[in-house]
C-alpha cells in the first residue's frame, strides 16, 4: 500500500492555490472529512494533488501531512492526483527548526564543492543558521551571515562562469543530492516509504 503526503501552508492552506480552499483538519486519532469529489482531474489543473516520499522535496512547504486519496486517480510523476482526498495526520516531526537542520546538512553535503577562497564564508554561514535553529544566534547574526554567504556565492559563480566543466558537474551533483537529500529527510522524520 502506497503512503501518500500533502504539504500545505501554515493552516493547512494549499501551497500554490489562493482561492481561500483549507483542508479540512483531522480530530484527535481521526482523519479530517473527505474533500468534494471533483471530477474530470488532471495534473496542475483539477483534483487533489497527494505525493509520495522520492518526492517530497519539490513539494516542501510549512506543513507537512500524511494523506488518503480515493476514487479516479492520474500519476504524474512527481504527485497523483485524486478525485478526493483526506488529510490523516500531522507529520508534527516537520516544523520550522527541522527544516532549518535540514537546509544545514544538505548545504554541508556540498560545501566542499565550494571553491575554496569562499568556503569558509559559508561553512560560518551554515554554524550560524544552525545555531539560529536552535535559539543561539540572533536574527541579526543569521541576516549578516546570510549577506556574507550571497557576497561569497556570488563571487565564486563570477569566477567559475564560462566554465562548462562546473555546470555538468553540478547537473550530476544535483541528482545525486537529491536522493542523498531525500533518504536524510526520511529518515529525520521518522517517514514511512511504503510502496
């Protein structure tokens, strides 16, 4: 049986819609109610767009949930699309400061491909983003660090630019990373990859 996820904005908002829908919320142990049945669904257009777990990054968002689709279905790859759709529960392991320990290790899995007049900058960048998740670092030091780090990635594209060498390796360092990425998200969260 396939685990499927939702992310919402905060409130349980869609990520790319604003036509005032919120998904209705699940009770204590229960799942929320079953959405409308909309028919004729297709991907982007009509339908309740649900993900599964190799996916989870293009979708990320405020909130994260585990979610229950029914009736016609569209695989598009990257999300299915259900006539209906219910949100079961919170994945409460999602939250603001786990998101900012994620952005740190995935941007320590590459900072070694930083040139090296410019790694320093962002390994400071990425101590002060993670002393900032975790209440250790003031929202002015984390704006510096964060100004200091754009100076230094500018920088450093300035100086590989032209370089068609460093675009291949970053197209495959991107594919690699994004599993790397998403096994390191699964497992932080506890999630299950059921198929």
């Amino acid at each position: 049986m396939t685990t499927y996820y939702k992310f919402t904005r905060t409130g349980r908002r869609p990520t790319h819609a604003n036509n005032g829908f919120v998904w209705p919320a699940p009770s204590g142990k229960r799942p929320g109610k079953w959405t409308d049945r909309i028919d004729n669904i297709a991907a982007c257009e009509r339908g309740y767009h649900l993900t599964t777990v190799p996916h989870l990054l293009t979708w990320a968002s405020d909130e994260l949930w585990i979610a229950d689709g029914r009736g016609a279905s569209v695989d598009a790859g990257d999300k299915v699309v259900f006539e209906s759709a219910r949100l079961v529960r919170r994945v409460d392991a999602w939250n603001e400061r786990t998101a900012r320990e994620f952005a740190c290790w995935c941007a320590d899995q590459v900072l070694h491909l930083i040139p090296e007049p410019y790694r320093a900058t962002c390994a400071n960048t990425i101590e002060v983003a993670r002393a900032f998740a975790d209440g250790r670092a003031t929202p002015q030091e984390l704006a510096a660090a964060r100004a200091a780090a754009r100076a230094a990635a500018w920088d450093a594209a300035w100086d590989a630019a032209g370089d068609a060498a460093w675009d291949a390796a970053g197209a495959a360092a991107r594919d690699a990373a994004r599993d790397a990425q998403t096994a390191h998200l699964v497992q932080l969260l506890g999630l299950e990859e059921s198929s």
